[in-house]
C-alpha cells in the first residue's frame, strides 16, 4: 500500500507587497525564483492575510486616524493606543467581550476576534493592516489571477490568526477561501464497522491554513505555501460557512 | 533560497488494535511494510487517539453498563443511549453546556469537549471508546516504545477531533504530547519592521496535529501520520498546557 502524503512548500522571496500589487502575478514569480512549479490542478495556495491587506491598501497609517469620544474611552480601559481602538471600533459590528487589555469584537465579515484583526505586525512603523474588505473575493481574485496567468486551476486558502474560546494559543485558520468547500462531511457515512458517523464535519480548510503556518511561521518571511498531495473538497464554500450563527452558538 | 518544506507522510496497514497491544512496535512494523524509515530524530509522529483507546482497554461493551437516575434523565432530554449517558458522566467532571442533542462536558483531565470523547465510531457494534486515561503520558510511553525499540528521538502527539465554540465544523487537534512544546512563543519577539510581537503563541500541536488529519481523514484507515521537516520546539509540554483555565477564559 502506498502511504497517502502531502507536501507543504513555503514561498518565500517575495519582494515588500505594496497598494495594487498583484499577488497572484508575486507567487507565480517567487515559485519560479524557487524552481517550483504550480500543478495544473491539485495545489492548494495558502497566503497570509497581510500581504492581501497590503495589496488592497488595507494599510492604515495611525498618524491619519482621528479617535472618537468611544474610542478615547475604550483605550484608557484596555491600554491600548486610541487611534487603533478607533479603527477597531470601525471594522467592528459588536463588542463580544473586553477584559483588562483584550478586546474581542466581531468584525463586518462576523468574525469574531482580537481586536477586529487590526494588527501592527509585520507592517512598517506607525502603520496597522485592517482585514481585506472580504477575504472570500480576495482568494477568489487570486484564484482567477493564476488561472488567467498560468492556466492553473488551485484552490486558495487566505490564512489568518486566530485565538479560541477556552484554548490556550492562537492557530492559523481559514479567513477566505476560493475554489473549494470548507469542510469535508462525514455525516452519514459508515465507519468499517458499520457505525454512521454523525458529528464529523471536519474544517479542512483551517487544517490547510494550520499546517501552512507552520512553514509560514510568524517571522520567517515566507508569506505563502502550497499544499500539495491533499484531494480538497472542490467546490465554492466560503470562509463565512464556517463563521457559526449566534443562535447556534452555545458559547456566546 | 531553498524552499522550507514539510510533508506529511501518512501510515496506514496498522492491524487492528487490541487490548494491551504496543503502539510503538506496531507503527514501526507499519512503517517498514510501507518502505518508510522513520528518522532517529526530528520526525514527529502523530497517532490519533482510537487506537490508543483501544490498546489501553478504553472501549466497554454498552450491554456491561447500567445507567443510573440522572443518565436515565439526561438520556431522554438528549435522545441518546442512556448507557453513553452513563459513560460521559463518569468520565466528566461537570456538564458545561447542554442544547438539544449536544452535550459539551468538562471531561477529567480538563478537556472541555462533545461527549466527553466517548464515541462509538471506529469501533465494534455495542462498543464505545472513552479518552485514554493519561493522553500526555500514553505520549510518553509510546515516545519510550520508540526509542527503545528503534533508538528513535521523535515527538508524538496524540490526536483528536475537537469542536471549535463561535465555529463551525471540527478540527484535529492535539489530546495529549510528549518530547515537545505545545507551543511556539513569538511574544516579545521582532518583526522584520522593528516591531515587537506581543500577543502570537502559536499552539503548534495542534496545528500538527490538523495536519496529519488532513492524511489520516476519518475513514481511511490511517491512524498515524508521521509529520517530516518541522523543527518542532523540542522540551516536555503537556496537552494540558493548551487548556485554559476558567478564570482566564472570556466565553465560560
């Protein structure tokens, strides 16, 4: 029996991403810097949410930000600079919970996390990223770019830093994906015992971003990856599929 | 610049796992049936927690088991077999939430999960499994069995699927290790930019542990996967140590 395999290959070399860049156009090229070749079909191309940001100028210099009256106030609690409290509160729908530094809010997408996902990382001095407009359309975009620029039909994960309720640490998750489903769907199936299994609807998509982080890294300057060797669930699902609705939310 | 690159090799033909059966002597006699050389260090390997189940006489017969009142009650509020009932209920220390059919309990060594991991899936007709006794030390022993065995310095991480609050679908993620951190620390640390992190542990084991998932699925009879290329934080973690306690958890 062959044993099943997956490879996961990080990209890096990219140059500095900067407002309009095309991403698809940057991995295509860091690829052959590196003299790996995108299959036609099959890869799964996993980038970080922050040179998508940066390529959709959701860069934001704080020196330009003005806080409000909510925001002065939230900073002074939380200990956090007002202007990047402001533009919390303005990617923001809700306040989930505050304590002590911690602000947890669910974005205009309905994500629920730290501070909105405005972020000081990996971005130059004096400057935050915000969150793309809508992560799906970005993958989505950068899904179309590659297909238009090198015939490949991928599908792509945008990853994300995500904390979780009751877990200690953060994981990378999906926060777009294009050309394939989320999750991967047990319900119903036999198990080799004759059991239907009834619960198992696996993420896959924040597995795929999970194991990309860990070529990734957080400072190692490879801001992208390929999967290559996993049969995905092709297919149209979003990120937001796997964002669960309040009312069916026991935690919140 | 050579491309960092991890794979994901997964080892299937394992026989079925029975009662006292060695872990470590079976994966190696797997891996030599699959042509696979496991290497003396820097491997992790990841097991999922049925097997591990089953070779440490965790599965009961539900014809061996008698309900008592409050399973009896629990039973009908949740339509489940009152026997499973009975079971979740000696493995957990406190019902945490309860909706409908779902049952979230805080299990005895702190997992907060479904059922408290008892399952029927992957197992003989009227049997279940419940979680290992020890998950972090069924690590260590399998991680002994393999250096003992074959002079193997691996990591292992024991495997689990997990609900995610606030998410939808499930995740693997890591129920117990040994010979690592559970963790990757960026805090303190400096982007490229000058910026200093102060808010990224990256859970690792788990992301590991997602990984392997994504080779072993559910059905496929593969319940290990060896994960090759990860520089994986060497040291004595604990699962344990990704639990978070109640006082600093904003959603219990």
């Amino acid at each position: 029996m062959a044993a099943p395999e997956l490879r996961v290959i990080g990209l890096g070399g990219l140059p500095e991403v900067r407002p309009g860049d095309d991403i698809a156009a940057l991995i295509l090229e860091a690829a052959e810097r590196q003299g790996i070749r995108l299959r036609r079909t099959g890869d799964v191309l996993v980038v970080t949410q922050k040179i998508v940001s940066k390529a959709e100028e959701r860069v934001v210099a704080l020196a330009d930000v003005e806080p409000g009256p909510e925001a002065a106030r939230l900073a002074q609690e939380t200990e956090k600079d007002p202007r990047v409290v402001e533009l919390i509160l303005r990617e923001s729908r809700r306040i989930v919970r505050q304590a002590g530094p911690v602000l947890i809010t669910e974005t205009r997408h309905g994500f629920v996390c730290a501070n909105a996902g405005v972020d000081a990382s990996n971005v130059g001095q004096g400057l935050v990223t915000l969150l793309p407009e809508d992560p799906d359309r970005s993958a989505g975009e950068i899904r179309a770019g590659l297909r238009e620029g090198a015939g490949l039909e991928v599908a792509v994960v945008i990853s994300d830093t995500f904390g979780r309720p009751g877990r200690e640490g953060h994981t990378n998750g999906a926060g777009g994906i294009a050309g394939m489903e989320a999750f991967v769907d047990y319900v119903g199936r036999m198990d080799p015992y004759g059991y239907e299994l009834r619960v198992s609807t696996l993420a896959v998509a924040d597995e795929l971003a999970g194991a990309a982080e860990l070529v990734m890294g957080k400072l190692s300057g490879v801001p992208a990856a390929i999967v290559r060797g996993y049969a995905y669930p092709k297919g149209s699902g979003t990120a937001r599929d796997m964002i669960r609705p309040a009312e069916r939310d026991l935690f919140r």
